[in-house]
C-alpha cells in the first residue's frame, strides 16, 4: 500500500505522529522525514521505526510555528528523497488551565496554541505542496472532536482545531484538480502526552470523558494512526475536503 512511497510527519515524538511513523514503515513506505520540537523522543521513535522496517528515516528538530524552519525541513526531505507522496500533520498543544474563561485568557498562550495547532499547519501545508505528487499526493490535518463544538475553559484550543477545519476543507477545494487530497482527522479523547498535559493543567478529566463516549473508554493512538494512514492511501482516492471522527461515538452522544 505504501511502497515505494514517501511521507513526512510532525509530532513524530509520541502519541498520534509516532504511531503515524511507525504504521508508514511498518506498511512498507521506502522513507518517513520525522518532526517535532522533542528531540529525544524523536530519536526513540527512530530507533523503533528502525525495528519494523526498512525505510529511510530523517528525524529534525523543527518548531512548526517558525515558517523558515518547516520549509527548510520540507526541502531537504524532498532533496534526499526525490520525491513526496503524502503528509501527516499532526503536531499539536493543549494550552491555557481548567478556570480559563474568555475574559482570562493570557495573550502567550493563545499565541501559542494558535502557533502550533492552526499556524503550524499552514506553515506544513504551504511548504509541502509545492513537492506533493501531483497527482496523487494526500495530506491529513490532525483536528480534533473540539473543532466541531465548543470547549469551556479551553477557547485557545477549540478555536484552532475548528480553523484547522476550515483550513483543510479550503485547500482540498484549491488542489483536488491536481489530484492531490486534502483531509482533517478529528480525534476524540485519545490516551496521549497532549491529552494528559491537558489533564494535568485541568482541562480535561480521563474518566468522565470516556463515560461520555459510546464504547466508554478513550482511544489509543495506534487506532486514529489506522485511519489516518488509510486517508493517506490509495484505498481513500474518492476522499478529500473531509473530516473523519475517531472519537468511540464521542461527538454522536
């Protein structure tokens, strides 16, 4: 399925973007260019890419809120690899505390939310399509279920997750005549670093989230990476400009 392919994902260091990694080269793909600004756990994924295939691995440090940096990883991923098939977006912030309301929200940490989870994705996508296969080419944008509705006490978030949205379903519209797909995954309550960093600053609580889901529990990163590697295949070529819930039926309650 991914043979001969190539594919660059960002929050490679855990959760979603590290289970994205290792399914790609689990599956086959001849090469993964590997992000994040965490640069041990980059590494860690590397070596456990290394253990499920054979695929050519480039792993670098790259902030996606800074435009030079996305673009000069992007080029230098396409100079070694030759070409580009696919992108995982997926690099990702919880921001802000559990008694955050509008009137408190501090300046930094919106811009700081709104860097990494809506900015960071335009900086990915306006460096990865001038190399994308055309056609052919698909790119997933990690959303979230909070960009289909509100977020109490968690504005900053919600708000990128639904410009991400918005973002995807805009640039599918501007690039399906090349023949490049363009999709936004819209994870649930998914057990990863994000998730339990916001947990942690009181954003959001394990158990009752999971009572809130029809299968009652939270996801696993491994199974939002099986459908965002399925967007990223051929098996999905009649989809673009979607956004596909991996929630357990969170957004159905």
């Amino acid at each position: 399925m991914f043979q001969g392919k190539y594919y660059t994902v960002t929050g490679a260091a855990s959760g979603i973007g590290k289970a994205t990694a290792l399914r790609l080269v689990e599956k086959g793909a001849a090469g993964v260019a590997l992000s994040d600004v965490n640069l041990t756990g980059l590494h860690e994924t590397v070596e456990e890419c290394k253990k499920v295939g054979s695929a050519k691995i480039i792993a670098t440090k790259v902030d996606v809120r800074d435009s030079e940096q996305v673009g000069a990883w992007i080029a230098d991923a396409f100079n070694q690899f030759k070409q580009l098939d696919g992108a995982a977006n997926v690099a990702g912030v919880a921001g802000g505390t559990g008694d955050t309301v509008i009137e408190t929200i501090v300046q930094k940490d919106w811009d700081f939310t709104l860097g990494v989870n809506l900015n960071g994705v335009m900086h990915c996508m306006r460096a990865q399509l001038p190399y994308i296969s055309r056609p052919g080419g698909a790119i997933v944008n990690v959303a979230s279920t909070s960009g289909r509705r509100g977020l109490p006490h968690n504005a900053a978030y919600a708000s990128s997750k639904f410009a991400v949205i918005g973002l995807t379903e805009s640039a599918a519209g501007e690039y399906a005549k090349h023949g490049i797909r363009i999709n936004a995954l819209l994870p649930g309550p998914i057990d990863t670093r994000i998730f339990r960093d916001g947990e942690a600053l009181g954003l959001f609580d394990a158990d009752s989230i999971s009572a809130d889901t029809l299968m009652g529990r939270m996801g696993k990163a491994e199974e939002v990476a099986k459908v965002l590697c399925f967007l990223l295949s051929d098996d999905a070529s009649y989809v673009t400009g979607a956004h596909w819930n991996v929630d357990g039926g969170y957004l159905a309650c």
